[in-house]
C-alpha cells in the first residue's frame, strides 16, 4: 500500500468538513436587552438564546447577573416567551458591591437540558444612590449543568464562524510545511542538479501559494462577519498578502529565463531566500504593532476556553488532512511536470 | 591572495569604478535632493508621520537604484576574470560591504537634505542614526543579493523590483517603527527588541546570501 497516506489525507479532509460543519454548537445567549439598569429598581430584560430551548423545560430554568467574580443576584422571575426568548427579572439591590459609579454584569442562564450560557457584559448597571456595600450581592451561582451531548463552544462575536478554526488555521500550517518541503527540495537541486527535484520544488511551491491565497480568503470571509470587513488593512491580513507576493515573485522569476538549467537553478536559490523570510513576515512583524488577529496585538490565540477538547478532535485531524491532500496534489502537478519535460526531450532527440 | 587582501582588494575596485564613473554617484545624490524637494513641495510643511515614511520610502527607492547596478553593471568577460581569481563569498561581501558605505552616504544625505529642507524632528538623535546605520546595512544586503539574482535575467530591472520589495518589508516596517520611536511619535521603551529583531534580520539575511550564492554566480 503505497498510497496509504493519500487515502489517510482524503479520509482526515471528509472527516474534518462532516464533522466541522456538522457538530453542532453549544447553546448559548445571543443578545440582550435592555443593556441599561440603575441601582434598586425591578430590572425585566429580554433574553434571546441561539439553539436553546427554553421551552422544553421551563422549570429548571435558572438565571443571574453576575459582576465581577464575587458578587451576583440570582433572577426572581423568569418568563419563557418562546424556545429562543426568555424574560428575565431581577430585583437590583439599592447598593453595587463595587466603588465604581457604573458596573458591567454578565448574564448567566443555566438549564438542565442546555447547560449553562453565559453573556458577558450584558448590563451597565448605574449606582444612582452612591452607596457601596455587598449587601443583597450574594454569590448563589451553583450546581451548574454541562451541555451533555457532542458540540463545539458557543462564543460571542464569533459563533458559528468558530468553525473556521478548521479550515483557515490548518490552511496556514499545510501552506508552511508545503513550503519548507518546496525549499528542501530546492536545496536538493542545488546539491544534486537534478530537474527532478526543481519540478518538485515548483509543484509544491504552487500548492502552497494557493494553499495561501485560500488562507486569505477564508480569513477575509471570517472576518467580515468578526471584525465587520473583508479586509481591514490589519498587520496580519497585509504581511500575509507580502508573503503571496514573494511567491508569485518566484513564479515570475522562473518564467523569465529561457534556459531551463539557469531558471530552475536561480529559481531554487530564490526559492531558499524568500523561505527564510516567509516567518519575518507571518510571526515576526505582526507582533510589533497592533493586530487584530487571534494571538497578535495581546489578544488571545487558539487555546484556553476557544479551543476545547471537542474541537481539537476536529482540528489536529484537518491539519495533518489538508497536508497530506495539498501534498498529493504537489506530486500530481509534478507527475506533468516531469512528462512533460520528457516528451519535450523525446522531441528534441527525434 | 586570501580572503581578506581580496576582499581590500574588491572594495578598493569599486571605489575606483565609482570615480571614474562620477554621474552614477551623482546621479543617485541628485535623485535623493530632488525627491525630498518633492516631498517638501507637495507638503509645504511636513508633518512628523510624513517625515518618517516619506524619508523611509526615498531612502528605498535610491538605494534600489543606486545597488541594482551592482551585478548589473558586471560586464559578463570582466565576471568571467572574477570567477577565476576571486572566492565567490570575498565577492558578495565586498558588494554588501561597498554598497553599506554607499547607502550610508545616501542616508545622511537624505537626513541632511531633509533637516534643511523639511526640518528636522528627531528627539533621540543617537538612536536615528543607529536605526540609519541598520537600515543601510539591511537595505544593502538584501538589494545586492537580489540585484546578482535580477542581474542573471534580460529585463532585470522589473525584476529587482518585484524580487526585492516585498523581501523588504520586514525591514522597512521594523526600521518605520523604531525611528517613529526616534522622532517621538510613539514611546516605546522596549525598542531594544525592535533592534534586536533587525539586527536578526541582517543577521540571518546575510547567512542565507553566503550560503546561497556560490550556486548563483557561475553560469
């Protein structure tokens, strides 16, 4: 079976689309409203869940405002309007636990068939009697449920578009490791002058360019839906279009030489050259200013609460898949390359 | 000969090259007053975001023009001479190094052209002229490799700048960023790991540019 590892990339690739898109998402709170309290009034808000279904088991539904980690009322009613929409009450007590004039508290609902959702930032509460005291902000949070079956956490801002942790993440892995196989190749021509291996180099380097040029897309589709546009002229999104560019340079570069010899030998030396800057330009530069990307500019990267063990089932399979798939059509392209470069021979010798 | 009497000796060539063909140097200082009377003229007055990025990008252009001649400018019988005599990494030094002067020279003159013309705004004038001294070495580096690339092809001057420009980047980003630091736009008191990075950057660029071009130069 000398194939194993293409059926392994085909396998992993159909595993990641079916269960990427498939597995649902945990239920979790979508909006709220009104977003505005003052200090001991009767407070009715508007609750609207995503896949939640209130109305399922209206009993077990349980709710609080929490502020900061210590302190939180628990709701003294709780209406369910329809599977998705919930009133909930709350008695604010006349006095913040905190100094601040103003306090953003979360909204947390908890059920037994949904498990626990939580909406941070919910409500600005106002202190309109000045008095500071935790008196009335009891921490009742307890006995939580998890949601029991097979999903993926519900975020907000980024919701369903957490999906694209499979696709556009291991995009970017498969395009660097494609690319160092494209330099180790180019290297090997250099040592051995071998056409063989500059057909190689050439062929992987393609993929990994559209491997890149798909990173950008499916980044720019994620982020009209996060950040509000296709492209916000972020340091991430402009030094990965750079990083195209020095390989579109490449095929440019190849192209304009008439001599097979000398193309594929100063396309391999630039090819070597323009590897060594692929990482200044993907993970050195976007950490100097500000980004608006997940582990640049201080925000936070794939980890911690985003990135659960449900979804690492599904992501390190698309990783290895998208690898192996981009390597298969690398060798595919090379296969005509080579033919090609054959009855091109044949021909001459005729 | 050893590796350093030719490299001297290489050097030493390229100084007398450019004296005897004087319009090329002069040619690249009139390019650089020129565009900053551009600059200045389209500005009136500059502000300080401007000063940084313009100075930056004038700087790129003419040490684009002034190092692409470098392998260009090679006739192919006198490279043919340097083959046979010379070791190949005493002959991408010798490059990087004369074109280092070079680009120095051409940055404090556009430092001069533009405290005279534009005013100048640098607070930490230290770390300016460190940054100049950086940017130089890195400008050089990169566009003299590029440019024995370039050199290899007919329409070499398209080349150069679509092989270079975006390499650069890394660079030129890095350099806007830390003298934005040196005029005081932004205070930044960890800019030591922004000259760290740069000095990497040389470092690592010109490793690559040794290793790569004794497979380069002989056709």
């Amino acid at each position: 079976m000398k194939h194993w590892w293409k059926i392994l990339g085909i396998f992993l690739m159909i595993y990641s689309i079916v269960a990427g898109i498939g597995i649902p998402l945990k239920p979790g709170i979508y909006d709220a409203s009104p977003s505005k309290a003052n200090t001991g009034e009767q407070f009715t808000m508007n609750a609207v869940g995503y896949l939640t279904q209130f109305d399922k088991t209206p009993d077990d539904l349980r709710a609080w405002l929490k502020v900061g980690n210590d302190f939180a009322i628990a709701a003294n009613s709780i209406g369910v309007k329809n599977e998705s929409t919930l009133n909930v009450s709350f008695q604010i007590p006349n006095n913040l636990p905190t100094k601040d004039r103003v306090v953003d508290a979360s909204l947390i609902i908890d059920s037994k068939k949904n498990g626990y959702a939580i909406f941070p930032s919910a409500v600005f509460i106002t202190n309109t009697t000045q008095q500071t005291s935790p008196e009335g902000w009891n921490n009742s949070i307890a006995d939580m449920h998890e949601f029991k079956s097979m999903a993926f956490p519900y975020r907000n801002i980024l919701q369903e578009t957490i999906r694209n942790l499979f696709y556009h993440v291991p995009l970017w892995f498969g395009m660097m490791i494609i690319f160092l196989i494209s330099a180790i190749n180019s290297g090997r021509f250099l040592m051995t002058k071998n056409q063989k291996f500059d057909h190689k180099a050439s062929a992987y380097a393609s993929v990994g360019t559209l491997f890149g040029i798909l990173g950008l897309v499916t980044g720019a589709i994620w982020a009209k839906h996060t950040w509000g546009a296709y492209w916000s002229w972020d340091i991430k999104q402009n030094m990965s279009a750079i990083a195209m560019l020095v390989y579109l340079a490449y095929f440019v570069l190849r192209n304009s030489f008439e001599e097979s010899e000398q193309s594929a030998r100063i396309g391999a030396v630039y090819n070597i050259f323009a590897f060594v800057t692929l990482p200044m330009l993907l993970f050195v530069i976007p950490r100097l200013t500000d980004s608006l990307h997940p582990g640049n500019g201080g925000n936070p990267g794939f980890g911690g609460e985003d990135l659960d063990n449900n979804m690492r089932m599904v992501f390190y399979p698309a990783i290895i898949g998208f690898t192996l798939f981009g390597a298969w059509m690398a060798t595919i392209l090379y296969r005509i390359e080579d033919v090609k470069q054959r009855i091109e021979d044949r021909a001459f010798y005729e | 000969m050893n590796f350093s009497t030719q490299i001297f000796h290489l050097i030493k060539k390229e100084f007398i090259l450019e004296w005897r063909q004087r319009y090329a140097l002069s040619g690249i200082l009139l390019y650089v007053l020129a565009t900053v009377f551009i600059v200045y003229s389209s500005f009136v007055r500059v502000p300080d975001t401007a000063w940084n990025s313009t100075f930056w990008i004038i700087i790129l252009f003419a040490s684009v023009n002034a190092i692409a001649k470098s392998f260009i400018g090679e006739s192919g019988n006198r490279t043919l001479y340097y083959y046979s005599l010379m070791n190949p990494y005493a002959v991408i030094l010798s490059k990087m190094i004369y074109n280092t002067l070079l680009l120095l020279i051409l940055c404090l003159l556009c430092y001069a052209a533009f405290s005279f013309i534009a005013g100048n705004p640098v607070q930490n004038t230290g770390l300016f002229y460190l940054i100049l001294f950086l940017g130089g070495t890195g400008f050089s580096i990169t566009f003299t490799f590029i440019s024995a690339i370039a050199a290899k092809s007919k329409n070499n001057a398209t080349l150069m700048a679509i092989l270079s420009f975006p390499i650069i980047i890394p660079i030129l980003m890095t350099l806007i960023n830390l003298s934005a630091n040196a005029l005081g736009m932004i205070k930044n008191t960890a800019y030591t790991n922004d000259i760290l990075i740069l000095i990497a950057i040389d470092l690592i660029l010109v490793g690559m540019a040794l290793i790569l071009f004794p497979f380069l130069w002989r056709d």
